[in-house]
C-alpha cells in the first residue's frame, strides 16, 4: 500500500472540497466558526473489524454506515451537522483498493448528507482495521435536543419503522429459516445503510415540537430505557402500536417469534423522543410535510421504569437483560 | 473487565466536571458554545498499542501523550483547548486496572490544561488497544495560525530545544552505548511526556507576531519542509543555532553521530514558526515573559527546499529521505 502521505492525498484531501477551514488536509488541525449564537454538537463513534464489521464487507458501505450512525447522534440532539474528522488505523498489508472504497463510501453519503472532511489521522495497526469518526453539527443554542427532557404526561414517538435492522442482521447471517428475497434484501439494506432522521431532528429541535429525544441504537425498550431514566420517569410503550415496514411484516408472519428482535434488536437509528400532548396536531403536519411516518406509541408518566404493554394493556414479561418476552401477543401486534 | 456502561461510567464521567455539554456522557453527543466571534480549532490522533505505544508502558503516560500530542496541534494554530472526545477500542481481557490507568493519566494533565471530556466512545476489538483523541480549541476568527503563511525574508524560530525526544527514544530503547544517568532520565521524560507550547502558540496568535506556525512532530527538517512548501518559499535552517539541552548536549559529547537524531527525530512538540525581522525584539521580550527559549534558527526566501547550513554557511547534504548526512560539522553544532 502507498505510504500514509500519498494515501491522504490521493483519497482523503479530495473530500474536503469547499471547506477552506481544512487546509486540504496539510494542517494538523482544522478551523471553523463557532457560528454566532448557535452552539456546536460533537459526536465520536468507532468500527472495528471483526467486532462491528465483516472483513468481507464492502469498505464502501462500512464507511457509508460509519458515517450515519455520527450523523444519527447529531439528529437525536437537533442538529445541522457540517463536518467530521477520520481516523483510521489500517494493517500495513491492507490493500490500497480497500481504503480507495471508504473514499468513496464517504464521498458519496458526504454529498448526500453535505458535509465535509475536516481532518483526522492515518496510521498503522498490528491489528484489524480501526475506524473513528468525530462528527460536528450546528444548532441554535437553546434548541438542543437532550435525554433528559420527558416529562410526566408526554406523549412517546418514534419515526419512521422498527426492526428492520435486527432482522436484516439475522438475513444477513442467514439465521432464519424462510425469507421472502425481495424482504430480505430490503430488511438487510436498512441494516447496511442506516437512515440519520436529520430533517426531523431539526424541525424538532427548531419547531420545539419535542422535549427529549434519542436515536434508537440499542433497542426500542433500551433506548426508552435511557430516555426514562434520565427524566426519572415510567415510561409505557404500546407493542401493538410499534411501526413495522412491510418487508418486516412478510418475515412476521412466518417467524412471529421474531417479535422480540423488533422490539429490542436495535440498530434502526429512528428518532424516539417525547412531546406534549398539545403538538399532536403540529407532529402529523410534520409527518406529512417529511414524507415521513411519526408514530405514536407510549407515554411517560411519574414512577420509574419501562412497561411493555400488550394489545390488552397488560404487561408483556420483560426480562432483566432489556429482551423481551412475549406472552403470544405476536398476533396482536404486527 | 467491567461493561462498557460501567467502565465509562466509573472512570469516564468524572472527567467530564465543569463541563455541562458533556451531559456526563450519558447522550450520544456533547454540545458547546460556539463562542460568538471565536472560531473553532480541531484535531484528531490515534495512538496504537505495538506502534506508538508498547503493552508495557503505563496506561497513564500513554493517556498524557496522546492528550499532549493533540494539544500541540491546537498550539500550533494558537488555538485556546478547552475539550476533547476519547474513542476507546480494547480487547476484551484488557485489565481494568489498565482503563483506571487511562482514566488517572487523563484525569491530571486535563486538570494541569483546563480541558474537559466532552465525549466519546469505548468498544471491543479483536486486536491490540487503539485511542482515538479529538482536540478541540477555540481561536480568535482571524488569528489562526496556518503552515502557508510564511513569507521571503520572514526570520524562523523554534521554542525550547530540539532532539530531546528522538534522543530520549533511543534511551528507552537501550540502542546508546554510554548513556549518563540523569541526562538519559531527562531524555526519555521528553519523550514520553510531551509539553505542547500553548502559551506560546496563543500569544503569537493574539499578538500578531508569528505568520505561520506548525509544531514539530516529523523532525525539524521535515517540519520545515511542510512550511516551506505551504508558502511555495526556500527555506535555511542554520544548524549551529539550533537550540540544544544540557541534558543532550551532554549525550552528543560521546556521541556526535547523533546530531541527525536532533535534525531530523521528531516528537519534539516544539513550535516552528516564522516572524518579521520587525518581530524580533517583540519575540525576545514574549520568551522572557513565558520563560521560554525562543530561538532564531534560520530565513525564508524566494526560492524551494530546505537547506541545513553549517556553521560555515556551506549546506549540509540532506538526503531525499530528509536525513541528514553531517559533514563532520557536530562539533561546531554542539
């Protein structure tokens, strides 16, 4: 493989383009503005091969999925992101052809999402290849979407649709038994290829249509868990409400049992967040002008802890690890 | 070893007091002020286990450096450090005592350079330990000190001394044959703890008086180059001025081969930078001030490349590699 040197300036300096405060990558550090009153929002996020990647997986999508799940956290806190820092450390015998597809992984999602390549670092490893990326956004300064704002009699929300992800892995590692192919592909797309909820992160954060919000990475119950917790609040969470895309559907209907990976599976980088009841009206106009679904399906309440309830308001069993035990509500459900 | 949950929460969190965007590490993302006119400096370095650090050096040192590392990077563009993200991957049977080692080492120099942890993330590998740091630093909007600034005629400086380091990793390595004591101790603690010029590197920022900086991290020549190609200029560097340690000085008696080690070693963190011949008496009454050596080493001119002079004014022959081949000038030098 080329040297260090080449290897950023072949690849990494092109992904630069129009952010002056980067030096094209000949600065050790990059520099931007603080943006007036608007406060700056700072994530880090790491891949490591082997642990959350396959060495066969194409660099292009580790790339594209290591960059989304920054830019996810940016959207959980209502930001506008602009920028991020790459570190990689690669094993010298890394073929030149891999880190050529992570440029191009970057360069076409950086496009998608505009945001640009501020800096980083390229160094060797003994072991499998390391990825970190920083990522930074811009939000006005009093609108920032934290954990702990739910308060009791909020209602819950979730975008978009639930499970696909965990499913797609199990596709993914040929672990179920029958799967529909057109299904299967698109269960494993949404695995591949994380969607950040960036416009609606925003319009929530602007609009201060939520109070709290997070993006679902854990689980479902997980995320609501954090969510609960950091307002010392219960939560209840309406299974049968839980939106399910129609791929996963189909993969339902002859693996109910698999119920239990939707609601705790995690991986969908949908934004869970709470709002008063009194922005129903202004979430489905919201909803409608995204083109995106915003369903919802709990509330939170004084107590502590997170209930799952079934179709009939009775708890579902929930064990102590977060996983779900279903009492034959599958039906129900989906 | 503890979860990562916990792990971050009993070692983490505690660095991140004062700094209410950190959120205690409980959301994805850290926020911060953009600080109205202020711009933002940032920078990210990865240090490997078995590449820049070895399995037995202790956690808190290798914390230090790699907080250092990126601390000088924000020096070299005057920036002001008030933060940083740590990405963690380590292998499952890591001792914990090793992570609360990390912890301890982060714990006193951010205390000792009144930066806070805003954030990060900690994960599993399959290989050796690898820590990601993202620096940042806020600077005034227009006094951002760049590599490209340099213009012909401008005089060069370089803080402190030079070739410490370089020299102090041949200590630690045993690869010198007669090594004094105290000189060698001296040696490797610069090494393995280095000072980023902070200080300097914000008053030659605010005051005007540098016109390009970068801190030595290469090797003096190398660096030098970096300057010298970012203002498209020739550079001198004048080998017998180059500022020097007792504690090196002492080493180069016995073994005046290793003048090359001082050029061209690196890890130094000094800072290089150029200034007006109208600067020079601002630039000895700013080293006075902060107690530090500021030194005149060398000019830009018209012209490309970098020439190291001996003490005759005759050029020194370097080779491609940026190593220099001394022309039995190391007495002169020393």
């Amino acid at each position: 493989m080329a040297a260090e040197f080449e290897l950023i300036e072949t690849y990494l300096a092109p992904l630069t383009s129009g952010h002056a405060g980067a030096f094209g990558l000949k600065n050790d550090a990059a520099v931007f503005s603080g943006g007036g009153d608007k406060s700056v929002v700072v994530t880090a996020d790491t891949l490591v091969q082997g642990v959350h990647f396959l060495a066969e997986d194409p660099p292009e999508l580790v790339a594209r999925k290591l960059l989304r799940v920054n830019l996810s956290d940016i959207a959980a806190m209502g930001g506008k992101p602009f920028g991020y820092l790459l570190s990689v450390a690669l094993p010298p015998d890394s073929g030149e052809a891999w880190f050529a597809g992570l440029a191009r992984g970057l360069a076409e999602d950086q496009a998608a999402f505009r945001v640009g390549l501020l800096g980083g670092d390229t160094v060797s490893t003994v072991g499998p290849p390391v990825l970190s990326l920083t990522a930074l956004g811009r939000v006005s300064g009093d609108r920032v979407l934290r954990r702990d704002g739910a308060r009791a009699g909020d209602d819950l929300y979730v975008s978009g649709s639930i499970g696909d992800a965990a499913l797609g892995l199990l596709v993914l590692q040929d672990r179920l038994a029958e799967v529909p192919e057109a299904a299967g592909r698109a269960l494993a797309e949404r695995y591949r290829v994380p969607q950040p909820r960036l416009e609606l992160g925003q319009a929530l954060a602007e609009g201060g249509f939520a109070r709290t919000a997070i993006d679902v990475s854990d689980g479902l119950v997980a995320d609501l868990e954090h969510l609960a917790r950091g307002a010392r609040l219960a939560a209840e969470l309406w299974a049968a409400e839980i939106p399910v895309s129609p791929a996963a559907l189909e993969l339902l209907a002859t693996a109910p049992e698999q119920l239990e990976t939707v609601l705790t599976g995690g991986d969908d980088y949908e934004l869970l967040f709470s709002a008063r009841e009194s922005q129903r009206e202004s979430l489905s106009e919201l909803a409608q002008q995204l083109d995106l679904p915003i369903t919802r399906i709990g509330r939170f309440s004084k107590g502590e802890g997170v209930s799952v309830l079934g179709h009939d308001g009775a708890p579902l069993a929930l064990s102590r690890s977060g996983w779900v035990h279903l009492r034959d509500d599958s039906k129900k459900t989906s």
